[in-house]
C-alpha cells in the first residue's frame, strides 16, 4: 500500500487538480493516518466543490474521527449534488440509527436500498431498523451491523460498531432515456469531471457505465482545448468509429448542461446518419432532464 | 508553480496550462531561476538549471560552428519522458524553459504552446520597467533569494 | 513529392477541405501535408494528433477496440482523422463540406498509411 501511497502522492504532487486525492485519502484513512486524509481530502474538495465523492470521502473521514455532525454535513452535500447517491443514504442512515432517529435512518436506509438492490448490508440494517420501529425500541442498540467492505472505520471506544464505508455509487431506475434503448448499447449524461448523472444502465452495470464516462469525458476536454486554440468556435458532435461500438459525444451546453455532455453508445454498423439523430434526441432528453432537476 | 519574478507568471502558468508538461523551469542564460512547476526540491532545480544552461550554451555553440548560427532548441526523447529546452529572447536577454513531458502530451504541442510563450513572455518583458537593477553583480544571493522565494523559504 | 501525396491531394480536391495533413500520433508533428495559405499547419498536426490519439485511447480504454475513425463538428468547421500504424490522416474543413464524401476519401487513403 505504501508504494501506491507514494505513487499517488507524486501524481498529486505534479496535477494538484488531479482526482487522485481520492485514492489516496481513502488509503491514508485505511492506513490510520485520518489526519493526512482529512488534509489531502480538504485540498481536494477545494478543487472540485462540486464532486459528489470529494464529499463523500469527506464525510468517511469525518465517520472515522466520531464527528458525526461533519460527516452527517458532508453526506447531505453529497445529496444535494446526486440525491440518489446509495453511499451518502447508506451513510446517513446508520448516523441516524447511531443517534436515535430511527425513522430517519429507516428513509435513508430505503433509499440505499432502492439504489442498491443487491446489497445484502443495507437489506439486513434496513429489516433491523423496521423490526425496532415495529417493537417501538426506545434506544438503539450497542451494535450496528457491519458491511462486507474492508474498509474499517475508527470510532470512539465508547461508541457503538463502525459506521461503514458507503457503496459505490448507483444511479437509481427510471432513465430517461428509456424511449432510445432499442437503438443504443448506452446513453449517459456525464459532468465535467467524468462522472455519470444518470444513464442507460442494464442492471448491475453501474461500474462498467462509470468508467465508459470517465475514459471517454477527456475527449471533450480534449477536443475543447483543440477548438479554442484552432479557432473553429465550440465543438458541436463527435462520433468515434471503433471496431466493437461507435461512440457519440454532444454537449448539453446553456445554462442548465454546464459542462456536461451526453454520451450515446450505438453498435458499430449503425449508418452515421442514424448515430447524429440518436445523439440528438439524446441531447434534447439530457437537457430536459436536468432542466427538471434544476 | 512558483515564480521569482512576478512579470513571469502568467505566460508560464498558460504554457503549463496549455502544453500539460510534467515539469518545467524557467531561467536567464546564465542559469538563474524565474520560475519553475513540478519540481519537489529546490536542488533539483538548481541542477535542472545549470545543466540547461550548459546545454543551450554548448547547442548554441555547436550551431555556430555548423551552421553559422546557434540552435534553438533541444529536444531529447527518453523512453517514457521527452525534454526539451527551448530559448525565449526577451528585451531583457533570452529566456531558456525546460520542460519534461510524458506520454500525455505530445512534442508538437510542447513545441507549439512554446511558440505562443516565446510571444507572450517577450511581451511581458516589454511592460517591465527598463530602470530596474540588474542583479547579475549579486548572482549567488540573487539565485539563493530566487529559491527561497519559490519554495516558500523567504 | 512523398507517397502521401496522391491521398493528400484526393482529399484535397474536395470542396470545403483546407488542410490535409499525415501526421505521427505519438509526436504531433507532419509527416507531410497539404495546406490553404492561412493555415497553420504545426498548430493542426499538434493538437488534432493529441485529439485523435485521446479518442483512440478512450475507445480502447473502454473496451470497443482500437480506435477508427474520427469525426468532429464544430461551429465554424469540421475534422476528420483516421489513423494506421502510428500515423494520422487528418482533414480540415469547413461547415459546407459534404462529410460522407470527405469520409470515403480518407478510408480509401488510410491503407496508404502503413
């Protein structure tokens, strides 16, 4: 671990702005160094305010110190920038069960659910919380169930079990981009810093959907950096022709896309005509999508 | 990044910003730190300098002999990271950035966003009031001072 | 005259293109090209290199193979590249030209590139 601690270091050391402080807080955290976390995490967050995981990450470290109020603050930054976030309502949940509030650990703990269908760890502590609201329980008890994840958090001796480290993110059912599933393997809106917001996702492919728009996010910035100092105005489309797929790219632009694009994966022997009108309708759908969010 | 003198900051941040170089340092002829980005140890620039100096002093030298007037630039190719050493005359003497770059950039935006430097620094150079004291009398304090001021010693 | 000639003036001769360049992807600098006054040609090869070879690396990086072809629409013009064996075909042009024409022409090319 420490030379993946090194590694990263330099990384971050060289690109201030890279996303490595991510990693590398989290294995300084499982390291026992939460003091050089909770440093490198605050750098981080200052560069990317509005990255859900910054926060999230924060909001663990913060779990690990007993600051249930910094982590609690934290996990509710985490929701108001993607309130289906499965780890921050994970994470709110069993603060809430810690402290009492078992009505609120059981919404957040059925909103982690609803993300996460297949997570064994929400199910048990969701059926616990609902069988001491069933019993009307007037405290919660010593222990909290743990999760799977090898992530031990640090608590305070006298505290109840470890608030777990939240699941990675799911985007919950309901895309809409239902309508152009037929002819697209994938369609996904992804922020600026390759993050997807919400997308196409057959089940239990969140993580493939994850790293389809992290990898191929760097071709707008890309291709926006071509175009400023090539003087050809903003780029409008992009389609990559590759043996297994053909991929699209548009920017969702105005007020309401910011920096986000819209991303549309087609078989490769659709005619190019048909991949534009896809990315297009896509992009329409996109932009109404967050304008409903707004 | 940290720069000696102020008048060199925003021409270098844009290269950085631009080029996406893993390293650079900018320095006068002789060697003596304006700026520099990447670098973890202020002997690591010291070295970094004066071997650049050396090597734009013998390039120049070398083309003089060959072709009646001095290189340029210098680019080397290593297996995973490239340098290359270019020079900025400025109205106050040239200007040398070295610059170390890996396989996220590419020789032709280094050498492209290294022209647009060359322009914008040596505009920048004009805006400098032409009065201020050399400081070439006091190079040893003056490239100490340099150091310390860039990583944060002062 | 370099044996890319014949495929840069192909592509050339169409209406709209304003640059056509061979490229190497790891470097960014022309290998050859064919240019309108006006054009900057180092500028073009750099920085659609460094697109063309992020897209390429992208593609694969997400598991749909090595990178084919390239299209890109902009406001005020377009580009097209497609790539072989560490080079890239790369065309510049404006709105007005017809993009499957342009496309055909730099496919027939692209086995010229080695």
């Amino acid at each position: 671990m420490s030379d993946e601690i090194h590694r990263l270091s330099d990384e971050l050391a060289h690109d201030p702005s890279s996303l490595a402080f991510l990693r590398l807080a989290e294995l300084l955290r499982r390291s026992g160094d939460v003091a050089a976390a909770e440093r490198v995490a605050q750098r981080g967050r200052a560069r990317h305010p509005g990255l859900a995981a910054g926060h999230d990450l924060t909001a663990r470290i913060a779990a690990d110190r007993g600051d249930v109020a910094a982590a609690e603050d934290a996990w509710r930054t985490v929701l108001r920038l993607m309130p289906a976030h499965a780890g921050a309502n994970k994470g709110l949940g069993f603060l809430a069960y810690r402290t009492g509030r078992l009505r609120d650990a059981e919404a957040h703990l059925a909103q982690a659910a609803r993300g996460n269908p297949d997570d064994e760890t929400i199910a048990v502590a969701l059926a616990t919380v609902r069988a001491e609201l069933a019993a009307a329980a007037p405290a919660p008890p010593a222990v909290v169930v743990a999760p799977a994840a090898a992530v031990p958090a640090a608590v305070p001796a006298a505290g109840p079990a470890a608030i777990p480290a939240p699941a990675t993110h799911v985007e919950a059912a309901g895309s809409p981009f239902a309508d152009l599933s037929a002819d697209a393997d994938a369609i996904l809106i992804v922020d600026r810093d390759g993050l997807v917001l919400t997308g196409t996702a057959p089940a239990g492919q969140s993580e493939r959907e994850a790293e389809l728009g992290a990898h191929l996010s760097g071709v707008s910035d890309e291709a926006e950096r071509a175009m400023r100092h090539l003087e050809l105005g903003a780029w409008a489309t992009i389609v990559i022709e590759a043996p297994g797929a053909s991929v699209a790219l548009a920017p969702i632009g105005g007020l309401i896309g910011g920096d986000a694009v819209v991303l549309v994966a087609v078989p490769r022997t659709t005619p190019l005509g048909l991949v534009r009108r896809v990315l297009d309708r896509a992009t329409q759908l996109a932009r109404a999508w967050l304008e409903a969010r707004a | 990044m940290q720069t000696a003198e102020a008048w060199v900051a925003t021409p270098l941040r844009q290269f950085l910003d631009d080029a996406r170089v893993r390293v650079a340092v900018l320095m006068n002829a002789s060697g003596q730190v304006l700026g520099q980005a990447g670098f973890a140890r202020s002997t690591d620039v010291m070295s970094a300098c004066a071997l650049a100096a050396a090597i734009n002093a013998t390039a120049g030298e070398l083309g003089r002999q060959l072709e009646g007037k001095p290189f340029e630039g210098v680019h080397v190719a290593g297996r995973d990271q490239q340098a290359h050493l270019g020079v900025a005359p400025t109205p106050r003497g040239p200007l040398l950035l070295l610059s170390v770059f890996d396989e996220h950039t590419s020789l032709g935006l280094v050498q492209v966003f290294f022209e647009e430097f060359r322009a914008r620094i040596a505009k920048a150079a004009l805006a400098i009031d032409a009065s201020a004291p050399q400081l070439a009398a006091d190079f040893e304090s003056d490239l100490n001072r340099n150091l310390a001021a860039l990583f944060g010693r002062t | 005259m370099s044996a890319f000639q014949p495929a840069l003036s192909a592509v050339m001769r169409l209406r709209g293109v304003t640059a056509c360049l061979v490229v190497d992807e790891h470097d960014g600098v022309i290998v050859d090209s064919t240019l309108q006054f006006g054009m900057r040609g180092n500028v073009l090869a750099a920085l659609l290199a460094s697109l063309f070879r992020k897209a390429r690396q992208s593609v694969a990086a997400a598991g749909f193979g090595d990178s084919a072809f390239l299209t890109l629409e902009a406001e005020r013009g377009r580009v097209c590249a497609v790539g072989q064996g560490g080079l890239v075909l790369i065309a510049v042009a404006d709105p007005r030209t017809n993009l499957g024409l342009l496309r055909v022409e730099l496919n027939k090319a692209r086995a010229g590139l080695g």
